[in-house]
C-alpha cells in the first residue's frame, strides 16, 4: 500500500467529545472517529498534534489580546483526561510555542501525494493546498494553491472574531470577494497591505498589517517557525496505523 500520513489536528478532537457523559463514552467515541479518519483518507501512518500553553500569536497581538474574546470557563471534568488519552494511547504531540494548526501545517510537505491534513478548522483546510479530511463532517476536501492564497488575503481583509482577530472595520466576506476578484494572486499581498493603508494611514497602516499577518497565517516551514518561534522543529514522528485491539503491541 502506498504510504499515506494523516496528520491529525488534536485540539478539536477533544472539544467533540468532551461532552459526552462519561469518559468511557468520550474515549469509544474518539476511538471510532480516529478509526473512521484513518480509513477515509486511505492512512498507513498517522502524527497528531495538540496546543500546549500559549503560542507566538499572543505576543504578537497589540491591537487586541489573541483569542481574548473567548469565554472559556470551566471546562468538562473529562477534558484533561481525554487529552492526556490522546498524548499516552494515541501519541499525540505538542510544542508550547506552536498551535496544532501550525504543526499539521508545517508537516504537510506533499500536499496532493503522502501527506493528509485531518482537521474540520477553516484556517488550517483552506490555508494549505492539498487532499484534507474534515472529521467535523466526515467528507474529502480539496483546495488548490490559488484558493489557498486567496483564503489568507480574505482572511487579512475580515479578520478573524472567533479569534479576536481585527482586519479591516466593516469589512465581511461579500467585500472581501469583490475587492480580490479580479486581483492576481501575486498581487494580493500589495493589494492588501493598500487597503490597510487607505484606511489607517501609511505607518499604521504597515503596522496593523504586520500584526495581522502574523496572526491570520498559518506557519507551514521551518523556516517560518525559526522566524516566529524562534525554535528548531523536531523531526516528525509517525506512528503505523493498526486496528485498535492491537495498536501499542
């Protein structure tokens, strides 16, 4: 069989099933969905990632705190169980300075060939060209390098308010597709950073940019981790796909 890595975005993971009633249920129910990925997108090797602490972005966040318009709460008593579940059963990851978002990102090296990214979150699928799987809904979804690049301009014009993030004031989705259009893909990072200087003048305008830029995107090298992180990444570890029965023999 041809080698196929999924590479599992973790955190929304634990968010599905943290409401089930008992963890026994959360942990059936996580099993299967995981079973369920591995054969939709035809996997024989699997690396999942978790967050841990708090990333670069909220450093980077001067105009308004990263993902501070979030009610967290408490969380299921189940939630760090569920986690920790998926770091000891299922040897998941993590790296402090980095979101999950990044490091499924950073490792999708062959888009259309090895590498699956396996995540229902909009900025990771559509950031990145390629073959993903939305477990959210269970479907195949496929972006090109063009729609890729016109998602995270989009994204630079509206922000971003589940996470806090501000773009350009009154700019939704419909402006944001007028505006890209007719606009080249090798264009849009001039044609955008001019639109945040119309609207807030030339210095603040740069400025604002810049913060938003290191917010909206997702890092997807090295080289992007060395210059936001300030780290050297691991190599990535994958673990074979087997039946759950005997899946740590």
């Amino acid at each position: 069989m041809k080698k196929k890595i999924a590479l599992i975005d973790g955190d929304s993971l634990i968010y599905y099933e943290m409401n089930k009633p008992t963890l026994e249920e959360a942990l059936e129910s996580l099993d299967a969905r995981l079973e369920q990925m591995f054969e939709q997108v035809e996997a024989t090797e699997y690396a999942g990632f978790l967050t841990a602490g708090k990333c670069f972005r909220y450093a980077a966040a001067k105009t308004k705190p990263y993902k501070g318009n979030r009610k967290y709460g408490d969380k299921p008593y189940i939630f760090p169980a569920i986690k920790e579940y998926l770091r000891q059963h299922w040897g998941f990851t993590s790296i402090p300075e980095l979101e999950a978002d990044d490091l499924v990102s950073i490792h999708h090296t062959d888009p259309f060939g090895s590498t699956v990214i396996c995540s229902p979150d909009k900025d990771v699928l559509y950031q990145n060209r390629g073959i993903h799987y939305n477990y959210g809904k269970a479907e195949i979804v496929t972006v090109d390098e063009v729609e890729s690049i016109r998602f995270l301009w989009k994204q630079m014009l509206m922000g971003d308010s589940t996470d806090g993030i501000q773009g350009i004031p009154k700019v939704g989705p419909k402006t944001a597709d007028a505006w890209l259009k007719d606009i080249n893909s090798d264009d849009m990072p001039t044609f955008v950073l001019q639109k945040y200087i119309e609207k807030f003048g030339y210095a603040a305008g740069i400025s604002k940019f810049a913060e938003t830029f290191k917010l909206i995107y997702i890092l997807k090298t090295k080289e992007d981790v060395q210059r936001e992180a300030g780290i050297e990444l691991p190599e990535l570890v994958t673990y074979k796909v087997k039946k759950q029965d005997d899946l740590w023999e």
